[in-house]
C-alpha cells in the first residue's frame, strides 16, 4: 500500500512549519542512520518540535490516514533537506526505532513522507519504491504526504536542480500484519457505507459486519 | 458452539435407516474406543455402507450445516445402541481418527449425533456436553442433529428405560478454529442478507464483505 | 464461556458501594457508547472512584476469576442504572478502549457485570447474550457478577418495574484467545489437583504439567 | 505483487494453442462463475485438455514463475474469448475451486492471465486490478502472462473493437502468505547470487542463508 | 532434540539388511543432492525396496519414536555407503523433498540415520550436527538410529578406516513446529503415568491433560 | 540454545561484585519461588542495587548476548550461595515474573547465570538443564555466563565442598520463539559477514539479506 494523501498540511500549517524549520539548526543527515544505511545518505536533517507536533496532529487528525494505517504510535518527525547534488541511495529502514524521550523502541511498520516544497520548484528528489510488484516514484504538492510498508527497500533521487524539503517519520500500527490492515479497512469502509445507506440505523448485516471487525480487531490488535 | 439442527432426515429416510438397522450386526461398543475412553463405553455399536450413505448425504444437502461446519471431510457415521443400562462414560474423542479405506487420517473438529430414536420412547440417555461455560444435555427429536466441539468432555446419561439409536460422525472442518469459523458465518450471513435486500445485485458494501470472506477463506483454510 | 461468579461481592462491600452510589450523578448513558451503539443505549450511568475501586479488588480477590480470565488489566468499572422503561439494545462492545488517565488503549476481550440490585425488586433488565449456540439470559444475585467474552453481540432487556443497578468493566486477558485460556485453565486445574493429592509434592507428572503450562503461557501470553 | 512474465509461450506454442482453440466449443462464460460473479461476467469461454496441458507447461517450466509464485498445484486452463460489447465487471475470484477430476478443492492464491492474442488486434480489454494503493491495468504481449493476487477485486475491460483470447488459471501456492513469499523469493535470490559470486561454492554466508531458506519453507509450507 | 534411539533393529533384520545390501547397486551419492549440497557429498548410496521397507516398520513399531516425532510421512530410505577417503561436507537438507511414486512433495522436519556397521569397524563416519548451542557427534550401535531435526547444518566426518553403511530417512511429522512436538511428548507422557499410578483408570486430572492433549493436536497437527 | 559467553565480567568488575556481596544480607531463598519450587528450593539469596546494575550493564554490552538473545527486557539479578549441603532441586521457572518497581510482568523466556567462584573452589553446585535431547551439566569460569532456555526443566546440584555464587537473571526477549530468534541470528551472522567481505559496502546480496533481517524482525518483535 501506498497511499497518497491529500490535504495533510493546509496552507497556513504548511507555512508555520516552513518559517520555523528556516531557522532550525540542520546537520549531516548519516548521522541517525542505521550502520549499514549511513554509507548511502547524503543529506542534511533537523529535529524541531513545535514543526514536528504540527505534523503530527495534522496526520493524526486525517482520517483515512487513521482508518488505512490504525496507529497506535508515530515516531517525532524528521526534516530532512536535500540540496542540489544531495540524494539517500537505496537502503533499507530499521524495523525496531528509539522513539525519544525513555520511551520504548517503536516498531516501524509504515514510513510517512510529508512533502513541504512545491514540486515545480526542485528537479530530481523522486521519492523511488520498490515494490513486489516494480518500481515507483512518488514527488507530491508540497502539504500532502505518502504513506508506504517501511517494508520495502527505496530511495531518494539525487536532486539535481533546487531544494527539496520534507517531514519523515514512521508508524507502530495497532495491527501489524498488512494484509490484515487491509481487511480491517475493508470491513470498516462497508460497515460506515451500510450505516449512511440504511439512514443511520443499524440493521443485522449492520450488526453482523461490526461484530466482525470488532472481533478481527481484537484478535489482530497489539495496543 | 452446540448447533442443533432441524429436519437433517426426512420421514422417509429416517424409515429407511431404521430398517437398515434393525438387521445390522450390533457388537461391543468399546472396541471402537481409544486406550483409556473404552473402559467407560457400554454400548453396542455397528456400521453399515448404505445407513452410513443417506445419513451423510442428509447433512451435507443441509445448508445451515454447511455453513456453520465448512466441512472439509466427514467420517463415516458409527450406528450406536444404548439399551436399558447402557451409557457412555465422561470422555474426550481422539483428535485424529482414521478416516477408513486407506485414506489419510482425519481430524475431528466437530462431533455430530443424529437422534434416530424418538425421545419420549426411552428414559435417559441424553447427550451431556460440558462446555467452558456449564453443562448441557440434549435429547432431540428422530431426525435431528446437534453439531457440537469436539474440543470437549462429553458422555451420554445411562438409558433408564427403552433404546436409544443414534448415528454419530465427525466432521474434519475447512477452518479448524472455532472462532475462526464464527468470524465467516457471520460474514458470509451478512453479504447473503445485503444481496437479498439489494435486489441480488451486487453493492460496494456486498463487495467489500465478498472479497473479505474468500481472503478470510483463503488465509484460514486447509482444503 | 459465560462464566457465574458467586460472591464476589460481600454483604458489606455491597452495602458500601450502594450507598457511595446513591450520591452519585448519573448522567445519560449513550454519551459513552460507540457512534453507532449510542443509538440504542437507554440507560443512566456514573463513575465513582471509590466504588470502582472496591469493585476491582473484590475481583482481582476472586481466585476462580483469575484463573478463568489471567487479567492483565482492568478498565475502571461504569455503574449503569437502569428505570423502568429503560434498557439498552442489541450491540457489540468496542474492541479497543481508552483505559483513563493517559495509559494506553485496552483491548476487551472479557465483559463482566457485577449486579448490584437483588432480582426480586425489579422486572426485566436481564442480560441477553447470543452466544454462537444459542441465546442466554442472566439475572443474578447481588454481589454475584458474570464474565462472558466481549466477542459477542448483547442486550439489556427492558427494565419493566424498579430499577436495575450494575456495575459493568472490560478485562484484557494476558491471553486474547478464549480456546487457549482454557487450556491453561484445564493444565493449572489439573496440576492443583495432581499437587494436592501427591500430599503436596511434586510428582513426574505435575514437574510435566507445570512445565507445559509455563511454557504455554509463555508462549501465548501478552504481559 | 501484479508479476508480469515475458516469454511463457514462444511462437510455435502460441501458434498451436491458438488453432486448437479455433476449433473448440466456447459457450456462455458466466455458467462457471460463483452465484454473485454470474451477473457480471460477459464472455464466451471453453476448456480443451491438449491447449490447457501445453499453457500449463510452459508456466512450470517458467523459473521467475516458479521462484515467485512457489506452485503446488495449478487449476487447469480455462480459455476466455472476449467479443466486441464483451466485459467482465468487478468481481473476487472465490477462494476455493474445484479442480476436476476428483481431486481436493484448489485453494486460489494467485490468479494468472495468458494473453493470446496481439494487443494491436482489439480495443478495451485491459486488465484492471484494484490493488492496495490504486488501480492498474494491464494488455500484454501475446504470450505473455501476468501473474497477481486473487486477493484483488478485478475486472476486464469492455472489448471495443476485435477479438480478446486468453488462457485464465490459478495457483495454490505452497506458502499461501503473501508477504512470506516475498521473503523467500528474496531470500532465494540472496543465495542464488552469492553461490555465482564465490564461483558456484558454498561460503558460510551462503550456508546461512541457505539455512534460513530451507527452515522458513519448512515452517511456512503446505505441501 | 537430538533422540538416540536403542533397539529399532533387532539382529535378525539388521542382518537381513545387510545381507540385501550386499547385493545391491550402490552409485555415486552426489546425483541425489540439492544443487548446492552435490558439490560436498563424496559417497555410495543404493535404494532397495525390501531393505527399505524392514527399517520404514521398524521404525514405526517404535513406541518412543512415534510418541517423539508424530510421524505422518516417513520418505523411503536411502542407503548409504562410506568407503576409507568419502565424508559429506557441511549442507543442509532440502526442506521438501519429493517422495516417490507421484505423491506430493514431502516436508522433511526430522531427519533419520539408522546405524548398519559395527562403530568398531571404521575410523570417522561421525555424524556431527551443528545445533543452536554448539556441535554434537554420533557415532551408534549397529541397529540404534538417531533423530535430529532438518533445520540444522550438518556433515558427516571423513572416513578414515573400514566401511560406514547406513539408512537415512526424513520425517514429515503432523505438527512441525519442535516446541510444539516438546509440548506434546510431555503432555503424553505425564497423561500415560497418570493412568498407570491409578491402576488404569480416569482421575479427573487424567481427564484434563488429555483433553488438553487432544485439543492441542487438533490445534497443531496437520493430518 | 544453551550458550556459553566467555568474558562477561572483567576481573575488575568481578572483584567489585563479590566484596560488595560479602557484606550483603543472604536470606532463605524459598521466600522469592513459586509456590511448588518453593519445596526444592535450599540456597540463600541476596539482592543489591550497585551488584545487579554492574551485572546486567556487563551483559548488555556483550555483543554476543544481544545478538542472541535480543533482549527487551531484563529481570534485575538476584544473587544466590549454596554453602556446603544446600541445592535447588529439579524445577520449572515461572512464565511471568514481577520485574519490581511498578513495571508489567515480565516474561522470562530465558535465564542467566553468570559465574561469580571459580569453579575449584567447589564441589558439586553444576547447573544442570534438561533439555529435549538429553541432559547437561555447566560448571563455568569465574566472570563467565550461561544464557538457557527458561522453557526447560533444570537443578543445582548439591554443594558438597566449598561455596558457590552466582548471579541469576531474566530476559524477556523481543522475540519470544526460539527457532525465530535462532533465524534472525543466522541472518544477522551473514549479513555482517557479507558487509565485511566487499569492503564495508552494500551489494545487492546484502541488501536482500538486509531486508528480510529488518521484515522478519518487523513480523515477529515484540517491543
């Protein structure tokens, strides 16, 4: 699954988050990669928190974002800024991440690419899967974001023309199994069809479909 | 999940087996019996080709059993008797059975008794099931059958008065989970009331629930 | 399983928390409910610290629940009170909820209800579960509670005459499954057993039960 | 994964499937399609033993076929024949087959389409699968497969202009996990390379991985 | 597990054995070899249906054999033959073997060598397995077998004097998973001394861990 | 897997842990077993804060340990003498463990004792492990330790000179299978040695050795 997502960040979120990471202090991005991933990254990387909890509440708060990945946990967003000639060659995310704070290691089970430049305005900068299926590349109006399996080896492009911005972060998924997130994504989309359909009422296939995901949830679920 | 079921041998068959039976060869039930449940079988018990033939053609013809069990394989149905004083002590069925005729083994997930005697014509002899919950006695009308665990201790009540005659077989199920196996009753009740109500056509939610239940079937079943 | 429970509360903690419950402020009860099972939730409902309290230790208290349920936590217990007129229909309980104060979201995989009122002052308001066999009612004594799995679809009946006062919590197992919780209720029942009548020492058998159960638990449970 | 082959049938195979199938009997397509795709399926379809065994083939003796999908059994062929005005709506593939002549029902894992006829010779046709993350469509070169989940809601394309011929099969997998598959493809792909790059000898990474291969098959299989 | 077996064959098969083996039409070892594991194995090897037939009944006449590894499938077995200069280098066992006479492929969990020469009578011919917590050699009686699980990396050493003759084989068992076959022998094995401590009867003890036994076969094996 | 780690504790840190364990307070150690170990139990038993925290930092930066045992979680040392005459008789130890301080249950899937006499200052004391194959017994060096399976049966043998003391500890692993733990072990072994091999550098064989390191610890952790 990957999914892109619309209207993430609006324009004045995506503003504020870009006038604070103007000032922010950014250094050699190998520095937070794994041992073997730091031989192929080639950017530079902020933290900043006020920028971060804005991403983050805006994730949060959109819904198809909760119902298709059913967070149970995200990992403080990370700004990464590729100059011209900077790129991250194909690599692999770590599964188990420090999550900050003394908090216990985060699973990652799904990685979040926020865009916060305009498209038009850097050349290059592809966010590039490999998926079982072949190969995509992903380059998204600057406030909207893509969500991919933290499963899959990918890269950025180099950037060749400009300055490409962006918020990573990754999800600990209350269910981790992907396949399974998508049956619970399926159920839940025709239990909310059937509620609207019949009036707001809840009728026996109503019940029924409900039971069902509550059931797989709770078989499914590690919260 | 103890499921009685209704009308599993119409009037005639039921003559039919009757007759069958009344010149098959009863012998000790407890040479039938695993090493340590034969010490509490005190029955007679036969088999018969032709009994065993309509007996299960009868429940796999009956819907609702077909839905609830997903039988993959049956095996061939035991005639017991119980005569006055007879009884089958407390006991656990073998989990793995031989199937007959060379083929491999087969599992039992489910127990079934179909009830060939009519229940005012015999004192006693209830089918006494202990679920995780309580205990549970069943005495049904000729013709009928109840489709129980066979995960649980069970042992028919001592025949006080008349003759108790009962087919009884286990069913190796597609889905061997009980749980498992509610979760796609449930679904496969629900997309067959949202086709009825639709019209038989098919609606994004009747769907959506499809294409759950044959990813459920395929993820859970052994075929 | 819908496991009775016999005193879990005595006369004096009855007493106790009746009389804390009087004082409190009940509230319209479908304010908690799921969006979809507000609709049919008729009933009054309250919180109460102390009386919570004294709910939750009565249970963690009752050995048979323990053993039967393997708690690992809790959700504060809800006091619901049901009029005449009242009741609550047809629905399923969340899978996931919101435990209070900032702790990670339970999954409920048990349903209890602790009857506070005695069944003769009041008509009515039996608990109504479908289980996958069949339909039960139950309407206990005071101080005596019910544990059935939160799996299943449920109702409170119509209050008739008088008023129907209960205390209602949601436990998550540190084993999900009901089938495997009941193996190991079965292996600890059989190892006290064995340990008892060995005059309390620790036979081949009970070192090979123990072990089994250790390492069953170890191997399916979610501390 | 939506897999698409190159080269399963060569010119000669290709050539003589296609003359078989000029003399063979297609009949209405939605008389083999489950009692909800019925409604849906608008094609003329046939079987013909010496085409279906030559398709068959060629897929076994297909090494990417085999090292992705991992086969344990095919369904035989079906031949599809897509006139002008012809479709086949949305729809799921069931789960479970029958795969003729007596033998146990064939879990559908995989789907697999051959195409037969040259792209340029008709209009419409495509393909399309609803994956996770988004539609595709699909209009090969004769003789090429594609090889995707039955996990998927899918369809074909109205015909607009000529004919569309092509071989439908499906594939019980050996490792009917999805995502398990991918890791032994992988993991199959890892060691193939490393027993070239150390000249066909086994190094002790390469014993490792082989390790890892074989205990995974072995504890995902179904053979 | 590595399970040394003493008595699978008596002295008048095991002469019968050789005496047939005398006889037979022994080959270069190599050609039966996975792709990788022929470059390392430097033997003799033959199959004879009556020899391999008298060590298949031998070994399923064995009561710890069968309580230990839950046979469902026993692959035929090949004999082997190691002159003074021949070992088999390090490899590992190919996860699904075919099993002759069109039967579907074999999963090989349990590897089986049998012992045919006197350990007096050759130099070397250890078998050593390399295990989770360090490296084993066997070297047993003429008629005494060894069971060991496929998933590990194993060879035989050089020999250095004399003849080694033996009979591998490999295991399908009905539950694959080691510790699950752990929980299962001990389970058995405490359910059969219950019995026996009380003269042949059912405790209420007996009766759990045998219905537990029974339910966890149900839940594991796969018949 | 009982493995043995070499160099746990440096002499100096010995040194440190056994005069800060001379003025300890050693009490009866039946107090902290279960209730059935309890009985076997005869040691003395000792904790302290500076002693543990040096024990469980000496182990955590044992590369060897973390890379077998990945460990989440660890029970804090407790530490234990057996003076001439005492034991801990054959016994199992708990699935679920308080890990002190308000913290959940831990989980012990493996135990540690490391080391503290040198082994020729005793008679008697070896830890001896039941395991499925057969039995061993461990004497270790001074500052050396021994990680085992908390799944099996074990004893100290009776001290019959001298004093022996150890330190003993949990570990809830992020990975509660032993044969998955063993897996990612194997690839992490591989993928480090193919690291070292091509110069510190990415080839595509490490990068699919990488990946499914990272997607089978993403499947089966537990953090």
């Amino acid at each position: 699954m990957n999914l892109c997502l619309a209207g993430v960040l609006d324009a004045d979120t995506l503003q504020a988050v870009r006038t604070t990471l103007a000032g922010a202090d950014f250094a050699d991005g190998s520095r937070t990669a794994g041992w073997h991933a730091a031989k192929v990254k080639h950017n530079l990387q902020a933290t900043d928190d006020g920028a971060a909890q804005r991403v983050q509440q805006a994730l949060m708060a959109h819904e198809l974002f909760r119902a298709a990945a059913l967070p149970a946990r995200l990992r403080a967003p990370l700004f990464s800024r590729y100059t011209t000639g900077m790129g991250y060659g194909r690599h692999m995310d770590d599964a188990l991440m420090t999550a900050g704070g003394g908090a216990s290691a985060l699973r990652a089970d799904l990685a979040v690419t926020v865009f916060l430049s305009e498209p038009a305005s850097y050349d290059g900068g592809e966010l590039v899967i490999e998926g079982p299926g072949g190969t995509s590349a992903y380059k998204l109006e600057a406030g909207q974001a893509i969500v991919y399996p933290a499963t899959t080896l990918h890269r950025v492009a180099d950037v060749t023309r400009g300055e490409r911005l962006a918020a990573v972060l990754w999800v600990q998924s209350l269910v981790r199994d992907a396949a399974r997130r998508e049956v619970l994504f399926d159920l839940d989309t025709a239990r909310r069809g059937l509620w609207d359909k019949a009036g707001q009422t809840a009728t026996s296939e109503f019940d029924l479909v409900t039971k069902t995901y509550a059931n797989l949830l709770r078989a499914w679920s590690e919260p």
